[in-house]
C-alpha cells in the first residue's frame, strides 16, 4: 500500500522556506502541540513559537518557528509564520 502524503509549505514575509511532501506534520499551537495527516479535515488554527516537525518515517526536518496560522485542507499544509530556521538533525 502506497504511503498517502501531505503537502507541507512553510512561508515567511521574505520567502518559501520550505515546499515538501509529508506523512505527518507536528505543530505548536496556542493550545499545545497537534498533528496533521493527509486527508485531514479543512482547519485554520493558530502557531505559537515553538519547534514544527515534519516526518517521513523517522523525523525529516525540525524548525524553530515563530507566532503565525496553519492553513490545512486534504493534502496541503499551508504555514504562515513570522520567522523560520532549521535545526540540526
């Protein structure tokens, strides 16, 4: 069975930082952390600053994040932030 992946776009006010795809996303909300999947239900929600996961398998990337909004709908993530950088792996 073919693994089912989520498009995951991280932008800030001077660029794309990030555009892959994903099995499972991990954000900071205001309310705690919360996962997406593909076929997720349409949702908009608030990011608190915090570290944002995005996995394939075993984690594929870890950033540090600022305060912003996730847009999610079935297959695309949408992450509007203020600031964004990678960590070491």
């Amino acid at each position: 069975m073919e693994k089912q992946l989520i498009t995951v776009q991280i932008i800030t006010p001077e660029r794309r930082v990030v555009e892959r795809q994903a099995e499972m996303i991990i954000f900071p909300g205001v309310s705690g952390l919360f996962g997406a999947l593909c076929g997720h239900e349409k949702m908009i929600a608030k990011l608190t600053s915090g570290t944002l996961e995005i996995h394939n398998g075993d984690i594929a990337g870890r950033y540090l994040i600022g305060a912003g909004v996730v847009d999610i709908s079935e297959n695309l993530c949408l992450v509007l932030i203020q600031s964004c950088e990678k960590l070491a792996e």
